[in-house]
C-alpha cells in the first residue's frame, strides 16, 4: 500500500477543519457483519469464491465513506444526512500506474457514469471506480483528479490529465441531497481506507440513503468461481442498488415482493405507478479479457438484474462497468506488448458467472441493508429477513 502523500494529508487535514455538521460515521467498517442472503436459506446457482465478494479477485479493494447525521424536518444544507461515497481500486493503490482492460454498458441512462467516452475509446480504466449519489458526482470526480496527482499518477504516466469514473443513484428520498454534504475528504476516505477482505454492505458508503425494490438498498456484493476445466477464473460483482417496484421483486425465482406487505417509500408516487431509482453494478475479473469481451461481461449484468424482477423502467439508470486485472502489462508504453485473452467460444462460464453473482449481489444489498428514517420522516423497512425466509419455504425454495 502506498503512504498517504504530504498533499493528501494536506487536503485532509484543511477539509476537516471546515465548518460543517456532516459526519462521517466510523461504526461502518467496526460493525458487527449483518446476514447475508446464504445465511438465511436463500438459493442461488453457481459456486462463489472464499468471500462471496469482488474482493475475490486479487488486487481489488473497496471502501466507503458512510455519511449519517441528523433527524427530523429537512433543512437544505443542514440535514438530515443519509449518503455517502464508495470506492473501487481494480489494482489496489498501483492502479493509476497500471490500468485495467474495461468495457461499460448503459442498459437504460437515466443515471450517470463519468469518464465512460474514454473508457470505451481506450479499452482502459485508468483509475478508481467511484459510486455516489447523483448530485456529488462532480465533488466526488474533483477529488479523485486531486487524489491522482498528490499520489503522483501524473508522473508515473506521463499524462498531465484525468478522466475519473464516478457514478450514482438518487437518494433525495432520505438524505439532503441539495445540501451537498459529500465533500472532497470524503472521497479521500473511502479511497485511503480502500481493503481487500470482507466488504461492508447494506447502508453504507453510496449506499447510505438508497431504496430497491421498495425495500431499504444499498450496497451489495459476490462472485462466482468458473470451474477449473473453463480456467478456474473468479467473477466479482459489487452493486449500489436504488431501482425496482416491489411488486416486481422476485428472489430465488419466487415473487417475493408480492408476497410481503409493506409500506410504499414513496408517498407521493405510488411504486405500482413508476419504475423508481438506478443501479450501478462494478464487475471484476482475473480472466485474461480484452476490451470487447468485458463489454459483453457488462451487458450480462442486465440478465442478473433481471432475475431479481427489473424492467430496467424510464426513470432507472442502469449502467455497468466491468474491468479484468489480467494482462498487467498491458499499458506499458514504448515497446509491443504481448497479452492473453480467452477465447470467444470460451466466454459462457463467464456470462453465467456474471449474471450469478449480479442476482446475489442485489439480495446480499437488500438482506444486509436496515430499517431507516431520513428527511421529514420519511422511513423505509428493510427487507424482513423472517418474513423472505416463510415465503422461500413456502415455495419450498428454502436452502436450509
């Protein structure tokens, strides 16, 4: 891991001194673990890596910035605050040296992802992915550009510029989300404090303040583990998830959300009438892929999505990206460089690994997520996790 350089400690240090009632809570990373989907009987294909999480994939680290403050009557500017930033690190802290191979897909784009345009000229990542909420995307962008150069990227590339990509979802149902309380060291945070291991979930990090399937969302992560006659190739996925109706919601095929009663989020549209909210997914791979492979692994997200009951509605930003840490040499400049790829022919474990590990993902956002009230009261249940495991078995789809 590199040392936090001078002008980051800098930048910190004047950031946190400024005059503001945002706090970041430190209890996300020391909390004890909420469930996860397995661990209440919930079934799905495939078999997952050691930790079920993108962090499977060596060299991936993530980390959050989890903003919590406040009750009551909204006051713009003041609160009540529920956001947050999270961070991806496709190589650990050597990524802005050495890029990833990356492809995006936009399966509807009422949402935003910055720096894809380059993403999809270059064939590269060249950096963090960064997730948010809709209106700190550009403090959030500012921040990584700041991040990259104190760590002295410009340098070790020889590029004098940055185009980072940071996306988001809407979480104006719960967090003050014109009061811009995601600030430049908030970034800074859930970039230096990036891990590999176990990945909080639930409301946490970009997470914080957001709502799936009429349930309380947030972040979610898994992977799957291809068989070692297709490569022994692992597949990480990480979702902030913000979209879907519950009367759509199904888990393990069972329409779940038909099943559970419970309060509608938004009180002034009902979830029968509009499809609400956004999902960003972050797909990680050891497979040698190149460029035009990983756009496919990211159209493939919106098949795992779907099992879970999206129609990708008018109003949902759903946007993909995914990276391979293979090939690491790759962006060597001065010289031919030789790479790997797996064959097309070969790719069908890998589509099933991603649309796998998307499903479980958005159950394990939704399972490890709880009860919260943000602005003028507005509250969301949580999905109950007893009330899921009577239907399952029910269905006799209970796991165990």
């Amino acid at each position: 891991m590199l040392r936090r350089p001078v002008a980051i400690t800098a930048l910190l240090a004047l950031a946190l001194s400024a005059a503001s009632a945002t706090a970041a809570d430190p209890a996300a990373a020391a909390a004890k673990p909420r469930p996860r989907a397995r661990d209440l009987g919930v079934p799905f294909d495939g078999t997952p890596g050691p930790l079920n999480a993108i962090t499977d994939v060596d060299g991936v680290l993530v980390g959050h910035t989890t903003l919590v403050a406040g009750s009551g009557k909204l006051v713009v500017g003041k609160g009540p605050v529920r956001t947050g930033v999270t961070a991806v690190l496709p190589r650990g802290f050597a990524s802005m040296q050495r890029f990833s191979f990356a492809g995006w897909h936009s399966q509807n784009g009422n949402g935003e992802m910055t720096g894809t345009t380059w993403v999809e000229e270059s064939g590269f990542l060249e950096g963090p992915v960064m997730i948010t909420n809709t209106h700190s995307v550009g403090v959030v962008r500012d921040a990584v550009i700041a991040w990259r150069v104190a760590h002295g990227a410009a340098d070790a590339t020889g590029a004098w510029w940055s185009l980072p990509v940071v996306a988001e979802t809407w979480d104006g149902w719960l967090n003050d989300i014109n009061g811009f309380h995601v600030r430049p060291e908030h970034a800074l945070r859930a970039l230096d404090s990036a891990h590999s291991g176990v990945v909080e979930e639930g409301s946490v990090g970009g997470g914080t303040g957001m709502i799936c399937n009429g349930f309380k969302g947030g972040i979610g992560t898994s992977s799957r583990k291809v068989a070692e006659k297709d490569g022994g190739y692992l597949v990480g996925v990480l979702v902030q998830c913000n979209y879907g109706r519950r009367q759509n919601l199904r888990i393990a095929g069972i329409p779940v959300g038909r099943e559970i009663e419970s309060e509608d989020p938004y009180a002034f549209l009902p979830s029968e009438a509009s499809e609400r909210g956004s999902i960003i997914v972050v797909v990680a791979t050891n497979a040698p892929l190149l460029p035009h492979q990983l756009k496919r692994i990211a159209r493939r997200v919106s098949l795992g999505i779907g099992r879970t009951g999206s129609i990708a509605g008018n109003g949902s930003g759903d946007i993909f990206i995914a990276f391979s840490t293979a090939n690491a040499a790759a962006s060597d400049v001065g010289h031919v460089v030789d790479l790997r790829m797996v064959p097309n022919d070969s790719m069908d474990p890998l589509f099933a690994a991603t649309v796998q590990a998307t499903e479980e993902a958005v159950v394990n956002a939704m399972v490890a997520a709880e009860d919260m009230t943000g602005i003028d009261g507005h509250h969301v249940r949580a999905l109950p996790h007893e009330q899921l495991r009577a239907v399952l078995a029910r269905y006799n789809r209970l796991a165990h």
